[in-house]
C-alpha cells in the first residue's frame, strides 16, 4: 500500500475530518510524506476541506 493509499485509507476510517497532524499520530508516517499525499489527493479531488485545515474524504 503507497502512502497516499494508506493517508486516504485513515481519512475515510475517521469519523470527523482531521488535520495532517491526526494522519500523522494515526499513521506513524513522516510529516513530509503525509502532505505530499495531501497534495496529490488534493489534486485528484479525493479530499476536501469542510473546516479549514481539516480535511474529509470527499466520497465515502
């Protein structure tokens, strides 16, 4: 599993939109790993952002 995968794996799993931060505590990825995957989820309109700095699924 890439780390995009695993990053957007967590989003989906959680039950409220979370921070980069949370992905990191829930993951034990490096901090620069997760927003490269946040950057390209981004792109590819995986994720959204309801709250500033938080971020959901944008399927679920």
């Amino acid at each position: 599993m890439s780390v995009k995968e695993k990053v957007l794996e967590i989003i989906k799993s959680a039950e409220t939109p979370v921070t980069a931060g949370e992905v990191e505590k829930l993951s034990g990825l490096d901090r620069k790993d997760i927003d490269k995957a946040f950057k390209e989820l981004k792109q590819e309109n995986a994720i959204v952002s309801p709250v500033r700095c938080k971020w959901e699924a944008a399927v679920k």
